[in-house]
C-alpha cells in the first residue's frame, strides 16, 4: 500500500517557468511533510519542510502547499533554473521516530 | 564535518554471500535510518535506531539485520544475498528532538549476481 502519492513522475520546464509537483497522502497521523532534492550519485538533501498546521511555506523560490482537508501538498519552484534539474521526493512521517514515506519520485529536468 | 559516511560506494556480490554496508556520522545524531531505493520505487525504510542498543523493523526488514553498538556507527548486514536485494542503500541520521531533518549520505549501490 502506497501511502504517498506523487505525480508526475516526470517533468520538463522551460528556465524561468513555474515547476509543480504534487502529492497526496492517505494517512492523517502524519505530522511533518519534508521535500526532498536528489541529484545524480547522490543521497536526498532537506529542499523545505511544512506542518499540517500552517498551509504555506515559502523558502526562496521554493514554496510548498498544504490542504490538510484534501490530503494534498505540493512543491512549487519559481524561475526555475537548469542547476534545479534533479530528482524530487515528497515525503511524510509521524511522531518522533520520523520514519520517513517517501512518494515515488518526480525527475525534473529545467530546459534553456 | 564529514556529515553521513556510507562505505563501500560500489559492491557486486554473488548470490549467496553477505556483506555488512557500513555507515558513520559525526554529528552526534541519536536517531539513524537504513533505507533502499529502487528504480521509481522512492526509498523504504528497511532499520532504523533511536540511539544505540536500540533498534526497529522498518517498512522492508526480511534479509537484512542491524546492531547499534555505538552512536556514531549504524551497519547493515545483508545475509545470504539474493537479486531482489540488487538497489542502492542510503543511510541517514538526525537529531532527536522537534522536527528536525534526516540527513543522508550518498549511497552503496550494491549488485547480487
């Protein structure tokens, strides 16, 4: 059972664009939902994180959306340039232990 | 600081045969996780540790096994290697207290043949 949802899977933007990612979770115990950024040969590095008690994050050109009725949130990227070109992980995670659930992955690719 | 430490970085193994991936962090983090990661699969969490002498079964436990002997040190044991265990182990750590972020190290991708 896959308990987050993410989608696309893959998405191509030209530089300047808006880059959307979504996804959508199935259980409301979840209390911390962190996106993840992972380039090539390399482990996931934190990009921002948000609690289900506020519904916007916004770090930079890095915003994230949270509709705590609908189960959803999304990772938003203003300007969008080719050096964000790398994989996206939505994640969520309950109490303190943190095990994250992690979505499937969207490869982002930022054109010129 | 060298952050997460995860050797070796490449491994091909024959079916059979085990092998203990290895992870350290130097940032004095209670809380460590095993995780794999499949082809569009995302990472699931296979151990994890809320300080040493503790252990837990994540998500996908069945072929592996851990120990916590110290702080700084999380290895994973992989008995009997079999294909389904072809994937690239990722190995994080976080501080214990509030919401604070998993920080990852950059993977052994290990081959059974």
């Amino acid at each position: 059972q896959q308990q987050v949802k993410q989608s696309p899977q893959s998405l191509i933007v030209q530089k300047g664009g808006i880059s959307i990612i979504n996804c959508a979770y199935e259980n409301t115990a979840f209390d911390y939902f962190p996106w993840y950024q992972q380039f090539p040969g390399k482990g996931p590095a934190l990009l921002i994180a948000i609690r289900p008690d506020v519904s916007e994050k916004k770090e930079g050109r890095f915003t994230i959306s949270f509709n705590k009725s609908a189960k959803q949130f999304s990772l938003h990227i203003m300007d969008s340039q080719p050096g964000d070109s790398a994989t996206y992980f939505c994640a969520a995670s309950i109490g303190t232990a943190s095990k994250l659930t992690f979505g499937t992955g969207t490869r982002l690719q930022v054109t010129l | 600081n060298a952050g997460v430490t995860q050797t070796p970085k490449f491994r091909i193994l024959k079916i059979g045969q085990s092998m203990t991936l290895q992870c350290a962090q130097d940032m004095n983090h209670n809380y460590m996780y095993w995780y794999r990661q499949d082809p569009g699969m995302g990472l699931k969490l296979i151990y994890y540790s809320v300080g040493a002498g503790i252990t837990d079964k994540g998500e996908v436990p069945n072929g592996y096994n851990v120990s916590r002997s110290t702080t700084e040190d999380f290895p994973l044991r992989l008995e009997l290697a079999a294909p389904s265990q072809t994937s690239v182990y990722f190995c994080a750590s976080r501080l214990s207290t509030g919401f604070q972020p998993q920080h990852f190290g950059d993977g052994t991708r290990l081959s059974i043949l």
